[in-house]
C-alpha cells in the first residue's frame, strides 16, 4: 500500500474523532462542549466537564457523508479504514430515515437537563440538504440506484452557496466532478445554474469593482464568517468552473478571491495570519492567545462584518462611520470578525490548494 500523503494523514486524525461521536444505534451527537465557552487558556488548563448531546439528522447526515467521502478517497491507502467508514456511513443514514426530523433546540434541551448548555447551538431544521448530499455521497461509494434516487428526491431548486448550515452544493460539486454519473440534461442543469449563479459577480469584478474582483462589491457580502463563506466559496466555484469550461475568466477571478484575501481589500489587511507586510495577528483564537510563541501562522479570519456582533462588548469598539467592508478589527475579543474556525480554514485551503494545483 502506498503511504497516506500528509495531508489527508492529518485530514484522518479529525475523522476518527468523528467516528467516535456515533452511538451504537448509528445516530451522531450533535457536539461534544461544555456547559459555557472556556476561557482563553490553553487546552490543558481546561478543567470543565464535557458532554456528548443530543443525536441529530442533522449531524447523522453530515457525518454519513463524510464517511462515505472517506471511504472513497482513502481506499489506495487504508482498506480496513475504508470498511469502517463505510459502514459508519451506511448505519448513519439508515438511523437518519428512521429519525427525519430530530433538531437540535438548545433552549428546550436546557429547560428539560441540566448543566444548560450556553456554546454554539449551530440549530438547523431543514435537513434536505443534508440527505441530498449524504445520499449523494453513499450513490458514488456504493453505485446503489436507491441512493440516487433519494438524492435526486432531494436536490435543492435553485443553487444555494454552500455555509455550515447548508451543505446542498457539495453534492452538487460532486455531481459535477462525477458526470459519468449524470445524464448529459441532469449535468448541464447543475453546470448551467453554477455558471449562472456566478455571472453577475463576474461582470461586476469586469464594471463595478473597486478591487477588479468578484467579491466585497455589494454591502451584504459581509457577515460573519465572509473571508470563507463569500470569498473563499466564490473562488472555489469558480476553480470547479474552470474546470468544467475551460474558460479562463473562472481561473482569473479564482485568483482575485485569493488576492483579496491576502490584502487587496479596504482594510489593507492580510486574512491569514502570518503572512504579507499587514497580516492579522490577533485573532479570537484560545492557543494563539495562550501560547508563549503567540499566533500560529496559517489561520483565516472571519473578516468584515457589518452586523458587528460583538460591538460595545468585551471592550470592542468599531470607529464611528465605518463602512460594511471596513468593519474589521484584528483585536483578539472581536469574534465577530476576527475568529477562526475549521470550517473557514479548509476553504482556504480548498482554494489554495486548487489554485497551486492548476499553476
């Protein structure tokens, strides 16, 4: 067997992990916490008991994908992996159709067990998105028609970018890089709404666009979470257009979402920590905090947030009058704008990686 290359070795370490969150029955908890955020120390110094709570379709579903996926990317490495993520994925969905509809209500949980639980809800109760990619995921592991058609069942309307809470254009993206999969009507649907989803922030890098980019042209474009969710999103979809059409405009506007990233942007910041003459240093990170050598490099900050959140709390104070694509602070208690996640940092990755690739 060859040896596993080290980034899905690392990407695995998170993924046993994972398994470890399934119950016997084939159901997934939500999360593991504890009862209220720790505060900024390091890992070792956290003393609070922590809890499993709560299986969720939710969860079952997203776990069951990631399984499935696994299962599939790692079968030239670790077969017996292989069979076990297999197998997590196949007991995940079968408990999410005999649960459907199990959401996670944090309120109504605290009302009924105690310690209550104060951390993250991440509450999501709409899960069709949720089984269009899990069973679009096992259909691709399995080849078992009954799983195309429920992911078929399930597909969204109309092309929705993918956030933590919907994860519908994974399966579309996976669709897309199986077309042997589809047929030639079902592939031009899921391309031609990809390619019509993106045409307007396109021309509007080609127009209107300050920085010549596909992203931050439009007020709403910042929230919580936009360095990935908007930015690094709209520059993946654009490498899967690329590599579809062939057309250059998508590898182009691939690499404006990554310049504006990396300091072509109204703040003059660099996103990632680490890097560039005015990188973000101060992130809403517990180790980066804690550690003697300060900030790890690497990490992707939320960005500007014209919601703002945190503003007037924990010391955090915007200027008067900033505007939506200024409201940024690199100031550690800002975890409006300045946060990291996981899930923000593989789209970083995501788009980095593909962009190296194709250079």
């Amino acid at each position: 067997m060859p040896a596993i290359p080290d980034m899905l070795a690392e990407a695995m370490y998170n993924i046993r992990w994972m398994m470890t969150m399934q119950d016997t029955d084939g159901g997934v908890y939500h999360k593991l916490t504890t009862p209220n955020f720790e505060k900024f120390i390091r890992p070792d110094q956290c003393k609070q008991q922590r809890y499993v709570v709560l299986k969720t379709t939710a969860a079952t579903l997203d776990f069951a994908a990631t399984m499935a996926m696994a299962a599939r990317v790692y079968a030239p490495y670790d077969p017996d992996f292989c069979a076990q993520a297999a197998e997590a994925a196949r007991m995940a969905f079968a408990w999410a159709l005999e649960h459907p509809d199990v959401y996670y209500d944090q309120p109504a949980m605290n009302e009924q067990f105690k310690p209550e639980i104060t951390t993250g809800a991440y509450d999501d109760t709409d899960v069709r998105d949720e089984f269009y990619w899990a069973a679009t995921e096992l259909y691709l592991l399995t080849n078992d028609e009954a799983y195309k058609e429920m992911a078929k069942e399930q597909c969204p309307e109309t092309y929705v970018p993918a956030v933590w809470g919907n994860v519908g254009e994974l399966a579309h993206l996976e669709w897309l890089m199986h077309p042997e999969s589809l047929n030639p009507l079902e592939l031009i649907i899921i391309g031609g709404s990809m390619a019509y989803y993106l045409e307007p922030y396109l021309n509007e890098a080609e127009s209107t666009s300050v920085f010549r980019g596909p992203y931050g042209n439009r007020e709403e474009d910042f929230f919580w979470g936009c360095n990935s969710e908007g930015c690094c999103w709209r520059g993946i979809e654009c490498l899967y257009a690329y590599h579809l059409s062939g057309e250059k405009q998508y590898l182009v506007n691939a690499q404006r979402c990554l310049n504006y990233l990396l300091g072509q942007n109204s703040t003059g910041y660099c996103f990632v920590t680490g890097f560039g003459t005015k990188p973000t240093s101060h992130p809403h990170h517990r180790l980066s905090y804690s550690h003697p050598k300060g900030t790890h490099p690497g990490f992707l900050a939320g960005g500007p947030n014209r919601e703002r959140q945190d503003a007037e709390t924990d010391g955090v104070k915007y200027p008067k009058n900033v505007t939506a694509d200024e409201s940024y602070l690199d100031y550690q208690p800002s975890y409006a704008t300045n946060e990291v996640t996981i899930n923000w940092n593989v789209t970083l990755f995501a788009l980095t990686a593909g962009l190296d690739a194709l250079e």
